[in-house]
C-alpha cells in the first residue's frame, strides 16, 4: 500500500469525529432551548431550579415565624451629654439664647436597649440548608442594586444555615452598591450574624430591625409574588431621580418646570407600592382623582390666578386638604433636637412649623395613626448640628448616624415606616446641611428644605422648597409688614450682605458695589442700627430687591423682599423657590443668572414701567403665602407648607 493512504485515512476519521462533536453540541443545545420537560432540561442546565423548591422555602419561613416572638425592645438614639450654647443669628445682641442639651431618652420610658442592638427577625433553629431561588421571582442576597421590580427576597435566619447554595444571576451575583436601586425593589432581612457562605451585604439600604406583626403583615402582602412570600424589613434605597441637567451645569426656571412635569408621569408610572393598602391610601387616590378633574374657578377672590401654575388645581387641592388631611406627629425623641423649635433667626420656618403642627389645637393632627396621611418627624435640622456637630471636625457623620438611628427605632416601634419605605413621611429642615443628612436614609420621604438645591439631590415631585425667613421678633413676625408704592421707590434694586459669604457676593460687588451706579445700592454688610432701620428703608423704597446666594442657593431675602413688596431678583443657580409645584414665580419675579452678574442694570432697564408695576402688585397679593401668624390663617405659610407636602403625597400614591 502506499504512504499516502494511511494519513488520508486519519484525516478521514477526524472529519468523521468532529460531525459526532458538532451533532452532541447541537442536540444539547436543543435540549436548552425548547419546550422539554423540566427532567431532560436539568441534565443540562444549572440555572433552572425546579419550582418545588420554593414551596419548601414557604413552609419553613412559615415554621421559623413563629419563633420570631422574642425579639428585644430598642431605645430612642442618644449622644454623649454636653453642654452647647444656640447662638441667635438674627443679629440682635441682647436677644440672645441659651439652651441646655440634655441627653436623650426615650419619653415612653420603655426602651431597655441601645437602638443599634436592634432585634432581628430570626428562627429559634438553623434551618440544615437554604433552599435555591427561582432567578426570575426573587432576588439572591445580594446588595439590593441589581434588585429588579417587584422582587422579593427570603428572610436570613439569626444563625448561619449549615449550608448555602450558591445562586447564581447569568452566573454571578456580585455584591453592589445601593445607586442603582429600581423603583419597587425590596431587599432581603440582614440576619444577626452573617453566614459564613453568605456574600456580605451592604449596611445602608437593608435595615437590622422588624417586629413579629410586621413579619406577619409583609407575608401576607407578598403572597401574590412567585416563587416567594419571605417579607423585608426595612429598606431605604439610595435612590436618584432621573433629573438630567442642562450641559451648562444650571437648570433655568422653564427647565425645572419641565423636570416636575417629568417627575410626576414617571412617579405615576414607578412609584413604590405600600406593603398593605389602608383606608387613608384610597381617600388620597380619590383626592387626586378630584383634583386631576377639579372644575374650572379663576375667580376666588382670594386667589389671584396669574400667580398660580393652575389656580383651579390648587383650589381644589387645598379644600380637600382641609377637608381630609390628617398628620401623625411621632412623639419618640427628646429635646433639644427633637421638639424643640427656634423661632428666631434665619432657622425660623423649621421652627415656626413645628410649633404650629405640635399645637393643641391643630385641626390636622390625629393621634390615631392607623387614620394618618403623613406621618411628621419632628427633629430640628438646626439643633441637630448645635448639639452633636464637633467643631472644625468637618464631619457630619455622628449627625446623620443619629438620625439613621431614630429611623431604626420607630421602625422597629410602629409599622408605619417599613409600610411605604418612609415615603409617607415628611420633615421640614432650613439648616445649609440637611440635604446631605437626609439624602441616604430619607431617600423616599418627602423634605421639605431650605437648602432647595438641584446640585444636592432636590427631587422635583417628592421634596419641596421650604421659605427660609428671618424673624426677628417672635411675638411679633409681622412688624413692619409693606413698603412704599411703585411711585414712591427711587432705587432701582438694593443689595447688602457679608461680602465673603460665598463666591457670587464678590462678583456682584466688583461689578457694582461701591456706588459705581447711582441706581443700583450694592452694599457689603451695613452699620448695625436699632431696629435695622437702614436695611429696612432701602427694602421699602427700592423697586427691585437682589437675593444673591450665599454659601448655599437659599436666602431670606427672596422673602423678605415678599414681605416689604419689593420685586424679588434671584441671582441663584439651580435653586428652587418656594412652593415651585403651586406657585407660578415668573410672574412676580427675576431670575439672573449668574454668569448675568454683568448686565444686571441693562437687564432690569428692560422691563417696562407697566411690566413693573403689574409684578409690584403681584408681590403684595402673594405676600399672604409667605406670612406666620401665631394662630395659622387660610393661605397663610403653614398652609402652604403642608399643602406642598400634601400635594407631593397626592400625586405620589400608587397601590
């Protein structure tokens, strides 16, 4: 035979094992990918877990609940005693106050346990292995980032499981940050001690805490869901709105306006569902039914529609709030944070609404929470830094930790929170530091800031703009109300303040500071006078007020202006003036942007003496908005705060 035959025959019988190879190859994939019963697709497939697994799970969650009864009470926050010194910014010396800070404790007198030894929801006994998860029903335990809708999770048990199967998610199931949480996500209960085998979770969105009638409630919620009815604890995600800013960095008035339109569809379409469906949740489902469909009104007398986005909405949404509303206002906490409010100074509207809502008397408080629309959380954004900030530590951490740990105790105490993941609860905060405080654990809540800054995580639908006012006299917070006429008010726009404070005040000064313009009174800080009588005339004589930024977006001036009706010019970027879901400020306002510093003069030239005269008059009939009394008044600024969380609230619900 010759040579050549043999290496043909090889090459013959390689072809002949590589088609055996390819057909193998193709017939698994067959097996894959077709309708074959679960039996022949499993010899296959490690993704593919048979669905009776998850009835087992069932029946031992079910089985370990009812060991879950001894869970151990846990105790309002608290921080070391000291003694802190509130200074009164309003500038007057001898109106100065001293307060004491006591250490905190729990006002019931139940708390037997610091709250970050919170209870746990566990088994009396490890269960011998956990197991496997249906990868389209419910979540591994993983951080809950990659968590997708409406997924639920097993709940770990207080000791680690013999054994751990590992579960995979398109073969991994990496451990993630909390940025990327969806809408309706739910992440799994932490356990007491992290099983060996268990990927370690991430502390910030899953909280440590549950009661056994909260474990019952969530199970009997989850029913519905495949291949799980495990119930969560509490979960805050970190969770950041679709808010896309303008290439510029600055967002303009008309664009805001746009993103609050945007907000309130995809907040319709994404927004959490509660656990459990309650009386107060359908009576707001019918309130924004009504207000959606309010009829056409434009001529209250009291309401003068051009100073409104939709004065017929607003009608209709502030009668029902009168109508229905109802607050529960937690009780838990001590002072001087908590209860205490300052009604003097720059702080003044965080304070001025906490009293008025903790009043007797206050027609929209109920002490039956299960009747509640909005649960209030009563802390003072300003004492929380008097008391526990530790100077030039340039920290926030043990501010934000104490407020993290009075969410974990009435969490744990009352049902409410872990209901809606805290989206039915409000706080009214006007220190320069609250939106970094409560951006991560009030994440679903709805605030109501001082500090109303789209750079600092302001989501337009759920938060609102809180007016920052500076009272001087508390028994007193109308003196000296109202300004000259329009005709009476020769300057055309003043300013003064602390040249240093910040980076626009220089700007504005070098461009007309120092009598470069006679038109234009653009001062640092003036010589302090009894009464302030100085500010106070060229307030009330001046046709256009400059509310230039200072560190932070917020001024007081916005509303002082309001309040000596002069036109207010806001030389601010990204901030968001007050009560922006309802009021209409256009049409009573200027906005300057920043990089305009220049052509300030040229700008306001431009408007016409009638242009002028028509905002000069809207000032003074939304000046009613902007107004405390010491006995709350129609229309007035409580109204209008609560109305402006009331209506966030409203157009948030979905069940």
């Amino acid at each position: 035979m010759r040579p050549e035959f043999p290496g043909l025959w090889k090459v013959v019988e390689s072809r002949r094992l590589l088609w055996l190879v390819g057909l193998t190859f193709a017939l698994i994939v067959t097996f894959q990918y077709i309708e074959l019963p679960n039996t022949i697709s499993s010899l296959f497939s490690s993704t593919k877990f048979p669905s009776s697994r998850n009835s087992t799970s069932l029946t031992r969650d079910s089985q370990h609940q009812s060991h879950s009864s001894n869970l151990s009470p846990a105790m309002p926050p608290s921080f070391p005693q000291k003694n802190a010194t509130l200074v009164d910014d309003s500038g007057g010396g001898d109106g100065d106050e001293e307060v004491e800070v006591d250490k905190i404790f729990d006002t019931s007198g139940n708390a037997t346990a610091p709250a970050n030894a919170t209870s746990h929801v566990a088994s009396a006994e490890p269960p011998a292995a956990l197991p496997l998860v249906k990868v389209e029903a419910t979540a591994p335990t993983v951080s809950p980032s990659h968590v997708k809708e409406n997924a639920t999770a097993p709940v770990a048990s207080a000791n680690p499981p013999a054994a751990l199967p590992l579960v995979k998610v398109n073969a991994t199931a990496p451990t993630v940050s909390p940025s990327e949480v969806k809408e309706n996500a739910t992440a799994p209960a932490a356990s007491a001690e992290p099983p060996a085998a268990l990927p370690a979770l991430n502390r910030s969105p899953v909280k440590e805490n549950a009661t056994t009638s909260q474990v019952e409630e969530d199970k009997k919620s989850t029913k519905t869901d495949a291949g799980s009815v495990s119930p969560v604890v509490r979960f805050v995600p970190d969770v950041k709105e679709n808010s896309k800013m303008p290439d510029s960095g600055v967002m303009s008035i008309s664009e805001m306006s746009k993103q609050l339109r945007r907000n309130r569809i995809s907040h319709n379409r994404l927004a959490k569902k509660p656990k459990w469906v309650t009386k107060p949740d359908l009576e707001l489902l019918q309130a924004k039914h009504e207000i959606e469909n309010a009829p056409i009104d434009e001529k209250d007398p009291l309401l003068y529609a051009p100073l409104y986005r939709n004065v017929s909405i607003f009608k209709r949404s502030y009668e029902l709030m009168e109508k229905m509303l109802k607050v529960y206002v937690y009780k838990e906490g001590d002072k001087p944070i908590m209860h205490s409010p300052i009604l003097r100074g720059i702080y003044a509207s965080e304070g001025w609404f906490m009293k008025l809502i903790e009043s007797n008397n206050n027609k929209f408080v109920t002490k039956d929470a299960s009747k509640a629309h909005l649960f209030y959380l009563p802390f003072s954004s300003r004492m929380l830094e008097v008391t526990l900030y530790v100077q030039d530590s340039h920290s926030h951490r043990n501010l934000i930790q104490y407020l993290k740990d009075y969410i974990d105790f009435i969490s744990v105490k009352y049902p409410f929170w872990n209901r809606t993941s805290g989206a039915d609860h409000f706080l009214a905060a006007c220190h320069d530091w609250a939106p970094s405080e409560t951006r991560k654990h009030f994440a679903k809540s709805i605030r109501a800031l001082c500090n109303s800054d789209v750079k600092e995580g302001f989501v337009f639908g759920k938060d609102t703009s809180l007016p920052e006012t500076f009272v001087r006299d508390p028994k007193k917070p109308l003196s000296n109300i109202g300004g000259k006429s329009a005709s009476q008010r020769p300057t055309l726009a003043f300013f003064a303040g602390k040249p240093d404070h910040g980076y626009l005040r220089p700007i504005l000064l070098s461009y007309w500071g120092n009598d470069k313009d006679p038109d234009l009174k653009i001062f640092g800080k003036l010589p302090r006078t009894k009464g302030n009588k100085n500010y106070l005339q060229f307030m009330k004589t001046s046709k256009y007020c400059i509310c230039a930024k200072g560190f932070e977006v917020n001024s007081p001036r916005v509303v002082e202006a309001i309040f000596y009706d002069c036109v207010p010019v806001i030389i601010s970027d990204n901030f968001v003036p007050p009560f922006f879901e309802v009021l209409n400020w256009e049409s009573f306002a200027l906005f300057v942007a920043e990089r305009d510093i220049p052509n300030l003069k040229k700008i306001l030239m431009s408007v016409s003496e009638r242009r002028y005269r028509q905002m000069q008059m809207r000032v003074k009939r939304v000046q009613k908005h902007f107004l405390w009394h010491v006995k709350p008044e129609k229309y007035d600024m409580f109204h209008m705060i609560l109305h402006s969380v009331w209506f966030n609230r409203v157009f948030q619900i979905s069940v």
